[in-house]
C-alpha cells in the first residue's frame, strides 16, 4: 500500500517509522528539510520538501496513485486543504486527517464529500483526553483499552508484593474468581514478554495485560495488586487544550482543579468551566502546591505543552504526597526514562494517535487498533468473515487456529455475548476477535489469518 504522510513532526515522524517497519511504501512531506533528512536516514522512506496543501508539492510526492493520505501537519487547515486537492485531483481513496480547532468539528455535515472530504478525523487531544479519563476511573491501572464499543477492556497493571495472584499459577486465576471470567494476555516481566501458560507463576513488578468484560475489570485488578481509594480530587497541570477538554469532562464526577500559568487563559477557562476551581500559578511551584493542599490530592495530571515543566511539576507534586501523577511526554525519547519511577504513568500523544489511525491503515477487516509498549506490541480487535472453507479462523476451534508466535486471543464478541478466549470456543462469522502481538512484526501474519479466500465471493 502506498501512503502519503503529510507532516513530519512527532506524530508524522513516529507514525512514518511504525508504518516503514511494516513494508508500506511510505512517502513523508514538510517543509523542514533537515528534519526530512533526518528521517530519510533513519527510515526506508521518500520524502518531498514544500508546502503540503500545494498541488505541485502532492503530485510530486505521488498522491496520483497514493491509496491513503494521512494529513497531520500542525495546521488544521493546510491538512483540510490537502485532503481536499487529494480528493478533486488526484482521488485518492482514503483520507485522514488531524483536525484539532473544535469550531470545525462542531460543524454538522461539513466533513463530507460535498463540503470538506476527508473520511477520519484525527482529534489528538481528544485520544489523549480519553486515555486520561479511563485511567482515573481504574486507579492503579497503567493502560485501560477500549473494545467492542467499549463491552471488553485490556488492561494494564503492575503485580505487587502480597497481593493474592502474586507468586500464584495463572491457572489458580481462574479458580480463585469463578464468577469473574478473565484471561492473562501477556506478561512484560523487566522488559522482556512472556507468553502466558496456566503454569505461569506471576512475580511482583511484573506488568500484567488481561482482558476481561468492563464489569469485571475491577474485581481482577483488586487480585493483582493492593485495592485502591478510588480517586476524588484530581489536579490538572496545564489549562490548554488537554487541560480544558480533561477538566470539562470530569468535572461532573471528581473535585477538579486546573493551574495554569497564563491569566488570560485563566479568565477563558473560568468561563466555560463550570465546577472546575481555575489557579493562576506556576505548577512547578512548591509553595503553591503546598497552598493548594497538594498532599490531599488523588491524582496530578499533567498536560501542559512543556515536556519539562510536566516531568517537574509531577516529580514535585509526587514528593509532596499525591497517590498517583500522569505526565504527558511529547518526546519518545523521555518515556521510558521517566515512568515507573516517581511518575506513575507517562502519556505520549503520538503513540495515542498513531493507534488511532493504524486502524485505518490494516488490510484486514480491523475495527480497532491500540499500540503498546511504545509500538513493539500491539492490541487488535479484527472481525471474522467467511465460512470454513474461505476463512482460516471461521469454524475452528481457538486451540486449531495456527496463531504466529506470540500471538494470543484473548476474547470474542459475538452481538452482545462477550466470550474470554478458552481452547474449545469456536469461531463464528462476524464474531469480533481481540488479540494482543507482543512483537508487531507479525502484523501481517494475523492480517492474512483474517483475510478470506476468493472462493467465499
């Protein structure tokens, strides 16, 4: 599959590097020559210099026969401009987009092929927001994941010292919790997957991937680590657009406070938040922090669009006593330094965002993708078609499908039944099958095991 991807910044440039690893040809466009150098060097990519909305620029590039434009340059409206010279000139098939500004969004009817054709929208600080959210309703959770319209939840958690799974066979899991279906999907135990088994002994620190039905979640939680308060007062580092969406949506249900350094942005914020107490302040400040009662804080999330003023103001309110502190890290780089230690949990928006298109982006019928583990695995909700004669999964029982190595299911959902994945379970037609790939080399692998044959058209 060709794809153009306009943009070479963090989100471009992280999701050039997953889709080049997966043999796409891949060709990047921006107007920042040594950054394109840089990529080109590192990647098996082309790139082309200009403007990203030019005609020149984009048959240059080859959007003449490109199936997929994925437009996610800084400005809403050079990427709505791209997509639709894409669509009058060159018609190309699909086209995605990030738009941010929620004036265009609010819009009813105008991303349509009459107004402004462009087929998904890409809304970064709504994933981010939505992760955020999902992790403060599962305190001590480190991933919560979305399938099936939200019926199944994967979820991250790390094990630790005198919880009762911890030194326990997997196989006891299901003994211990009988009315609590649930399977283990993966373990990364100091960096390094396991392939659960029933003999699977479960250490502390490990950090534990299982799927269950959303009802479930909590109770498997409580039996892989001490149970956590939930949280009830929240501060926000960061009143931009993460720190208003964030606030706007947990007002209702958490004590809300946002710090924000600019005035101006205050009195905005003041306005349009209804519950939400707005500081004006520094949050790296201790002396505020301290003012503002930060000790009897649940959680501290920041979202500033500081990378050092997050990492800090997290380390500071973290010392000063707060039970849990997210951080949005924009560089890649920063990620694996930073969690696991005094910051809970480290929020990068390009990897939320690249999950959200990677799902646009697989050639077998896949209603939802979720990059894990800084893109080395990867979670898949892909559909079944077919019948036993056109489908290599329709008609098989879970323990005769022929998985890649290091590819495990871990549930189907069949209309509104959710079935945890044991051995005797038979694949149906449409059933919706979730899989977690600790190495997302073999992508392709499970994208063929859920293509099917000719012979079923």
């Amino acid at each position: 599959m060709k794809i153009l991807i306009l943009g070479a910044g963090q989100v471009g440039g992280t999701l050039a590097e997953h889709l080049a690893n997966e043999a796409f040809d891949i060709t990047l466009v921006d107007t920042d020559e040594q950054r394109l150098g840089e990529l080109r060097d590192r990647l098996d990519i082309q790139t082309v210099h200009g403007w990203a909305s030019h005609p020149d620029v984009l048959k240059q590039a080859g959007a003449d026969d490109a199936e997929m434009l994925i437009a996610v340059t800084s400005s809403d409206e050079v990427n709505m401009v791209a997509a639709q010279v894409c669509f009058s000139l060159f018609r190309t098939p699909t086209k995605i987009a990030r738009i941010r500004s929620a004036s265009y969004q609010t819009r009813e009817g105008f991303f349509s092929k009459e107004h402004m054709p462009i087929d998904v929208l890409i809304n970064p600080e709504q994933v981010v927001t939505d992760n955020i959210r999902q992790l403060l309703e599962h305190p001590g959770a480190l991933q919560v994941l979305d399938f099936a319209e939200g019926r199944v939840q994967l979820v991250a958690v790390r094990a630790y010292y005198g919880s009762p799974l911890v030194g326990q066979e997997l196989s006891f899991l299901r003994r211990h919790m009988p009315n609590a279906d649930t399977r283990v999907a993966a373990i990364f135990r100091r960096g390094r997957a396991i392939i659960p088994q029933g003999n699977t002994v479960i250490e502390a620190e490990d950090e534990v991937f299982f799927i269950a039905a959303r009802e479930h979640i909590n109770s498997v939680m409580a039996e892989l680590r001490n149970i956590e308060r939930p949280f009830k007062r929240v501060t926000i580092a960061g009143g931009g657009n993460i720190g208003e969406r964030l606030a706007s949506s947990i007002e209702p249900y958490f004590s809300v406070k946002v710090i924000e350094y600019d005035r101006a942005r205050c009195n905005v914020l003041a306005g349009s938040l209804r519950r939400t107490v707005v500081l004006n302040g520094d949050a790296t400040d201790r002396e505020l922090l301290l003012e503002e009662n930060i000790e009897q804080t649940d959680a501290f999330c920041a979202v500033t669009n500081d990378d050092e003023v997050n990492i800090m103001s997290s380390l500071m309110a973290k010392r000063l006593g707060v039970r849990q502190v997210m951080t949005l890290i924009g560089k890649p780089a920063y990620v694996d330094l930073v969690q696991g230690g005094d910051i809970d949990i480290a929020i990068s928006p390009q990897q939320a965002t690249t999950s959200s298109i990677l799902t646009y982006v697989r050639r077998a019928d896949v209603a939802r993708v979720h990059s894990l583990r800084r893109g080395a695995a990867e979670a898949m909700e892909a559909i079944a078609h077919g019948d036993a004669k056109s489908s290599k999964v329709v008609g098989k029982a879970l323990s005769d499908i022929d998985l890649p190595p290091g590819v495990t299911i871990g549930a189907l959902v069949r209309g509104d039944q959710v079935l945890i994945a044991h051995d005797n379970i038979v694949v149906e037609a449409d059933d919706h099958v979730i899989l977690f790939l600790v190495d997302k080399k073999y992508v392709a692998a499970v994208e063929k095991l859920f293509q099917v044959g000719v012979s079923f058209f």
